[in-house]
C-alpha cells in the first residue's frame, strides 16, 4: 500500500470514530485503533501496532498514520479551546 492510499485510509479511520486514546504517561501513549493496539513509546520516539503487518515488517501501517492523524488533531483542538475526543493528553 502506497503512502497515499495508507493516509487516505488512516483519516477515514479518525474520521469515522475508529480511534481512540486509551492512556498517556511519561513513557508510552496508548491507542485503540480499530481491533488493534497503537503504542508511541515517548523516549525512542518510535511507534508500535500490534497488527500483523507492522509486527512483521516494522514498518509504518495505517493503524500508526492514523493514531498519529488522531494525536495532531486533539492536540490542534486543545490549543483552540475545544473538548478534544478521549482521555487527557
């Protein structure tokens, strides 16, 4: 899959209400995406799915494009005053 067609299905995946936040601390963010597990952990700065292709190629899925489409949008509507979707960031 290109990365063109993973972003386009990433932000259909946020935009649908697929993802979630689950929990932050100082040393991981946990996502739900889908039926599957997204983990940023904070000091590699490196992110982590629990799907299948990304166990086996440890490359960027579309699970991770959208769990961080997800993280820059709460954000952006933390900044500007909204409620932003799921548990604190």
């Amino acid at each position: 899959m290109g990365s063109v067609a993973r972003r386009h299905k990433a932000a259909a995946l946020v935009r649908d209400g697929r993802v979630s936040l689950q929990s932050t601390g100082p040393e991981r963010v946990h996502l739900d995406v889908k039926e599957y597990q997204v983990v940023y952990h904070r000091r590699k700065r490196r992110w982590s799915c629990t799907c299948r292709y990304n166990t086996l190629t440890q490359s960027e899925c579309y699970h991770i494009v959208a769990a961080r489409l997800f993280l820059d949008k709460a954000i952006k509507e933390k900044r500007e005053g909204k409620e932003p979707q799921g548990k604190d960031l």
